[in-house]
C-alpha cells in the first residue's frame, strides 16, 4: 500500500510538471524580445549609403533620441554635418561638439552627451529644433543644411531600396 501510494506521489508531480511546461510553452517568447524599429533600420541604410564608420550605431541614436525628446534623424544629420557621419571625426567626436576640441572615451559616449546637451543644456533647453540648430552654429545657413540632411533620411523611409 505504501509502494502504490509513493508512486502515485511521483505520477501526480509528473502530471503537474507536465502541465507547468505545457503553460510556459504557450507563451509568446517574441514578445521578449526588442521590437523592430524602422526607424533603425532607415538609419542604418542612411549611414551605409554616406560610408560612414558609424553604420552599426544608429540603434544608439535612435535610443539616446528618445530617451532625450529630440527628433531622431537630429544626431545622425549633425554628424554628416560636422565629420561626415564620422569619417573625419577626432577624439571620437562625430558632432564638432565644442568646435571640435572635445574629445569622448567613444562613439556611444559622444551620441549621449550630445543628446543630452541638446536636451537640457542651457543653451538648448525648452528650445525647438531650429532654434536648438541657431544655438549649436551661429552661421545663417546651418539649420537649413541640417533639416535638408533630415528631409534626406525620411525619403529613405518611402523609397525602395537601391534607388
């Protein structure tokens, strides 16, 4: 009687575990994962097609713009701007940030404390973009070469690609 009454313990927990794993199978484990973003996959295409060295970064754009309220193709647009998209940055500096003099421990570092700066520096701060891009260069026509760059990712985001 004590063999059967073991066995049926053990059958029982078996059922239990079965049924467990059975629940977790139904989950959706996709839905852990990070979602796709176009705008990513835009602005990667933007880098590659400018040659730039930064290609593999516009994920940290697009997050350091979001987490920073600022239009996401504003980082990327200053860069091919300033260095174009990296190619002739100094000290990691892909924004001319401080006329160039300043130098950062590394690209990610450069795309946050720009994003941050824009964000909630003082001479940036509760300003809208254009107001931001007269703040950042003093020269008439800069904020104009940064929102036709802008203009120049979105179509990206309507034309197939290779055109």
């Amino acid at each position: 009687m004590k063999r059967i009454l073991q066995s049926g313990i053990v059958i029982a927990a078996g059922v239990l575990g079965i049924a467990a794993a059975t629940s977790h199978a139904d989950q959706n484990v996709t839905s852990n994962r990070k979602k796709f973003d176009l705008r990513e996959a835009i602005l990667r295409r933007f880098l590659k097609e400018n040659h730039s060295p930064v290609e593999n970064f516009a994920g940290v754009f697009v997050a350091e713009a979001d987490a920073h309220g600022l239009d996401w193709r504003l980082l990327p647009s200053l860069a091919l701007i300033e260095t174009g998209a990296g190619k002739q940055a100094r000290g990691n500096n892909l924004f001319g940030w401080a006329n160039g003099k300043t130098h950062f421990a590394n690209i990610g570092e450069a795309i946050h404390k720009v994003a941050s700066s824009l964000a909630e520096g003082r001479s940036y701060r509760n300003k809208d973009i254009l107001a931001k891009l007269r703040a950042y260069n003093r020269n008439q026509g800069y904020p104009g070469r940064v929102t036709d760059v802008m203009g120049r990712i979105t179509s990206l985001a309507v034309a197939p690609a290779g055109e």
